[in-house]
C-alpha cells in the first residue's frame, strides 16, 4: 500500500491533516509533527526554549501530538519509519532536504503575516524563509511541488509573492470551508461583541495589549463583550488584563468553540487571525489589523465541505502520476481530466 506523511502543526492544522487523511483511506496515512534537519535549530529545540512559540517545539507540538493519539493515528515523527510516496506540508517555511526527493503538497490552513522588509530581505537574498520570523513566507517558497489554496483571491496573492502559478491549484481550505454550519449551535450567550486575541507575544512579537483592549472596548461602547483568547496564550496573564482594563462583567473564554461565539456575535473584533473569514463569512461587522477589503477577496471558497475531498483528490492523483513532476498539473487533476487522459 502506498504511504503518505501528513505534516502537522497547530491544532487547526493537524485536523486539517486528518481530514484530508481521513478521505485516502486506501493508502497507508502516517503524521509527523513539522521538523527540520538543521544542527542549528534542533539544538535550539533541545536546550533552548527560543523555539517554543512555533510548531517545531513547545505547546504546539505537544498538542498536535496529543491530538494524534487520541485519534489512533500513525505517527512517524521526524520522517524515521517509512520511504513515503507523498508528503503532505501544512508549511513551507521548513522543508528537509531529504524530504524534497518525495512528491510534495502544500496545504493552506489560514493567513499569512503581513509582508514585511524583513521578508523582502530574506526571499531576496534566497535565505531559509524561516529567518524572517513569521509566516509572511509560507506558501511561497515553490519548495514543494502543489499548492492547495483557499480561494482564488489567495492563489493571485501567493503568485504575487513568487508561487510559481503553474503549481498553484484553488482547493478551499478545510475547517473555513463550510462556516454556515456554525450558525446552528449551543453556545447560550448571543448579541456580543467579541474579541479573538492572537498569540504574537508567544511568539515572540511585540503588542501592546493594553492598548488593544482599551481599544475594542471604545469600539464596543457600552455593549457586552466577550474575549476569546487564542489557544497558545498565557492565560492568566490575559485575564489579568482583560479584567483590568474591560468592563466588569465581560466575558473570557480560553477554551470552547470559537467559531459558535463568532456566530452568535454581533460584532467581531480580531488582530492577525483567520477567524475573522467566518465573520466576513457569516456576515458580521468585522475589525481587523488586517485591510478588510483584501480580506473580503482573499476569503475562503464555501464549498459545504469538500476541501478536504478536493486535496485528496489532488493527492490521488500526484501519487499515480508517473511523468516528471513538473508535467503534473494540480488543476486539470481536480477537474479530473487527468483521469481521462
């Protein structure tokens, strides 16, 4: 039986993995949280904790790892097992040398940080893309050789940025692919606004949370609000700001569904995080340090769900493709006029 790596990460990520997974069961499905072969950077991960704040090391890896085990799924981390017919990356930024011998497929799982001098600098130079920092780069390395995008706003923005067009196919992006479905729900509070946080100063990013807060509650003016803090925060330092500078009475969640309390919101505050597609989505006045109207373009394709059968089919398809692998091309196999050739 053929094999596929999924390569995993965060949470959205490795369930975006396992859904795609989950519509290839006649191959053989292994998972692997993302790692690098560079000296450097695993001594980083071993002694240091400077790597904490990415999916290589830390809350991330942990959490995907558990997640992975609680789902009695294959895992070969580090890629040690197994010779695979396909690898599947949820990132780009940190791909292997030895991994690049085998068939390779990018998985969009969210935005991307903002483009910056640094990222600039960096693709200029030709340097490992991860010295940026951020995300500004994933997904346009043209390391591997397809990459699924969430709609077709996002696949003109990666060409803009260097993806190569010819590996470039509109799939829709699991999890944001069907954000209708959160309007039916059971989460009991409704007519709030709500405010998703993001994890920059886990990340090593400067904010001034403070001033953030002070600044979505004058957007809220009076009404109630409710925080949604981001998985990889430091929770009780967030509550203790919240709790200062927020209305008493405002509410704080560091876990729960928070696509329902977007549903049930009436306006949806956000800094750098995916989450404001479901608002744009589902039709809510969105606030993000992103510009809203790109947003609105980059938006991701509402399939009803089918993004995670569309890159199967794409995986499919690249595994029984017997040519070169810049012969292959990622949008006529999802047509399915390759099967007709």
């Amino acid at each position: 039986m053929q094999k596929i790596l999924f390569i995993t990460g965060s949470v959205n990520q490795t369930s975006q993995m396992h859904q795609i997974a989950t519509e290839l069961p006649d191959f053989d499905c292994w998972f692997s949280q993302l790692f690098t072969d560079n000296r450097i950077l695993n001594l980083l991960i071993k002694h240091t904790t400077l790597l904490n704040g990415t999916v290589l090391s830390g809350q991330f890896k942990t959490t995907a790892e558990k997640y992975l085990r609680q789902h009695n799924l294959q895992i070969d981390q580090g890629a040690k097992l197994n010779h695979y017919d396909l690898v599947v990356y949820c990132s780009d930024l940190v791909v292997p040398a030895r991994m690049r011998q085998f068939k390779t497929i990018w998985v969009q799982e969210g935005m991307v940080d903002k483009y910056t001098i640094m990222s600039k600098l960096v693709k200029s130079l030709g340097l490992p893309p991860f010295l940026c920092g951020n995300t500004s780069l994933n997904g346009s390395s043209n390391v591997c050789d397809v990459y699924c995008l969430a709609s077709a706003g996002y696949e003109e923005f990666f060409i803009e940025k260097g993806a190569d067009g010819k590996k470039t196919v509109v799939t829709g992006m699991p999890n944001y692919d069907n954000l209708a479905q959160f309007l039916n729900n059971d989460f009991p509070h409704h007519n709030y606004v709500m405010v998703a946080t993001t994890d920059m100063r886990e990340t090593y990013r400067f904010e001034n949370r403070p001033a953030f807060i002070k600044k979505a509650v004058q957007i809220a003016n009076g009404r109630p609000m409710l925080f949604k803090l981001h998985p990889n925060e430091i929770v009780k330092r967030a509550e203790k700001e919240i709790r200062r500078y927020a209305p008493a009475g405002t509410m704080i969640f560091s876990t729960g569904n928070t696509q329902h309390m977007i549903a049930n919101c009436s306006e949806l505050i956000t800094q750098y995080s995916t989450v404001v597609y479901t608002g744009i989505a589902l039709g809510k006045k969105v606030h993000s340090w992103f510009n809203l109207e790109q947003l609105k373009k980059l938006s991701p394709l509402q399939n009803g769900g089918s993004s995670a059968k569309n890159i199967a089919e794409i995986c499919r398809e690249y595994i029984n493709h017997t040519g070169h692998k810049k012969d292959f091309d990622p949008k006529r196999a999802l047509t399915g006029q390759l099967s007709e050739i």
